[in-house]
C-alpha cells in the first residue's frame, strides 16, 4: 500500500442496540469518503450465536490501530466480530495460547448454525516461543481456519521485517516501545515489572539494555512525551522511528481478505 494509513482523527462512537459504530476520520486521497465505518459487535459470549465468516482475536494493546485499519479497509455494512484479550499478557506470554484457545472454544460452542468461522489472530509469537504456532498448527488439523500476523513481535509488524532486523542489528539491547506501550508505560512495565515497589529491579531488567527505540503508528505528541520519559526513567538512550500503519494495514489485509 503506497498510500500512508491515517492513525490520527476523531474517533465518534455511535450506538445502536447490538453494535458500536466507530466513525473514524479518512483521507480524501485513499478515494475512499471522508467518513467511513467499521461496525464492531458489542455482543457477550452468549450473544454470540450466529454465523460469521471471521472471528478477529487481538491484543488489547492493538485495538486502536486495528479499528484505525478497517475504518479504511472494511465495508461499511460488513461486520467483522472482534475479541480482545488483556494487554497485560504481554508479562506473561506463555499464557497467550491458552486464552486464545479458550476464546476460540468459546465462539465456536456459540455457533448456532453454519460452519465454524475463520479465526484471525491481532498477535504474532509474542514471546510464546513457537507456543502459538503449535496451537495454529493443532486447531488446522481439527479443520479450523486460523492464521496470525507475521514475524516475532507487533514491532517486527508494525515497522517491517527488513526496518526491524536493521534496527535490531544497530543494538541487540533495545527495548521496543509501540504508541500503546508508550501511553501505557506506568501500568504495563514500571507496574506491571514490580519496579515502583522495587527500583532496584531495573538492573535485573534492564541492565543489558542500551537504549528503548518507539516506533511510533501516529503522530500523536503525547506518545512521544511518554515514550521519552520512559528512556529517562530507565537511563537508557532515546530513539524514536516513525512507522506508521501502512505495513500493518497491509499484512491485516491479508489475513482477513477485504471484500
């Protein structure tokens, strides 16, 4: 996609009974209108009982961008169910696979009729270390359709393979902050590590870190006046490489085949 995808805009929920419209702001050179809208289902587990085509399963911490995206990409009578998981699982990433397959079990046992729908993950490895493409792999063979974004990390994702691996390469000991991560800082890392209760723990952490580098999706300055006092806090040196959303939109793209 040559044209960058706008991460910024306002962002004007609607509601009806069943649905939440998210009427988010586009640019008028995508040839799309000026308004497009992405119908996200607010309906429960139990609510659930109906056949969809896609099933979307996401990080938490990609709920901005993911809405962001299909404002642009998705049709807007096409209603596309998404299910987030605690972002917090970032700390603890072994536990990724088994929520996802919860959730999965969840949506299916819903289906009243029809065939099962198509899973697409908002996650690549994520630190399971291969534990969720085990899982890909076993609900294949069970004859579920379900695939995931590409790469390690939503850094590799949001910034490109060959942008990360170069900056990979630059300094084995970085520390990746996405806009999320960055506006989240407090909670998920100084929290969620213990380092509020116990700073000496940032060695322990951090000590073979050299610097943090935010690859920022938009242009958004409280991002970055967070992400800086994250790389003050921690005394590691600051980066800061603007990717925007272009490569995630497109491998999203992929994943869910826009019609």
């Amino acid at each position: 996609m040559s044209t960058p995808i706008q991460s910024s805009g306002p962002v004007l929920p609607k509601r009806d009974r069943n649905h939440v419209y998210l009427i988010v702001s586009c640019p008028q050179n995508l040839g799309l209108r000026p308004y497009a809208r992405v119908v996200v289902t607010e309906k429960t587990d139990g609510e659930l009982g109906r056949s969809v085509p896609i099933v979307v399963i996401a990080c938490g911490a990609l709920a901005r961008e993911i809405r962001s995206v299909f404002a642009q990409l998705v049709q807007p009578d096409r209603a596309i169910p998404m299910r987030y998981l605690p972002a917090p699982l970032h700390n603890r990433p072994e536990r990724i696979p088994g929520e996802i397959d919860a959730l999965i079990d969840s949506v299916i046992a819903q289906q009243v009729s029809g065939s099962a729908p198509r899973f697409v993950l908002g996650y690549a490895d994520c630190g399971t270390g291969g534990l969720l493409d085990a899982l890909i792999e076993r609900r294949r063979a069970e004859g579920i359709s379900i695939v995931r974004l590409p790469g390690a990390h939503c850094y590799e994702f949001f910034a490109g393979t060959e942008t990360f691996t170069k900056l990979t390469e630059a300094s084995l000991g970085t520390f990746y902050l996405t806009d999320y991560l960055a506006l989240h800082f407090d909670a998920l890392v100084w929290t969620g590590l213990g380092l509020d209760r116990h700073p000496s723990l940032r060695d322990t952490y951090f000590g073979n870190y050299d610097r943090i580098a935010l690859i920022s999706q938009s242009h958004d300055p409280l991002v970055l006046e967070r992400a800086i006092a994250a790389a003050q806090r921690l005394a590691l040196r600051f980066e800061h490489h603007h990717v925007g959303l272009n490569n995630f939109a497109t491998e999203l793209e992929k994943l869910i085949d826009v019609q």
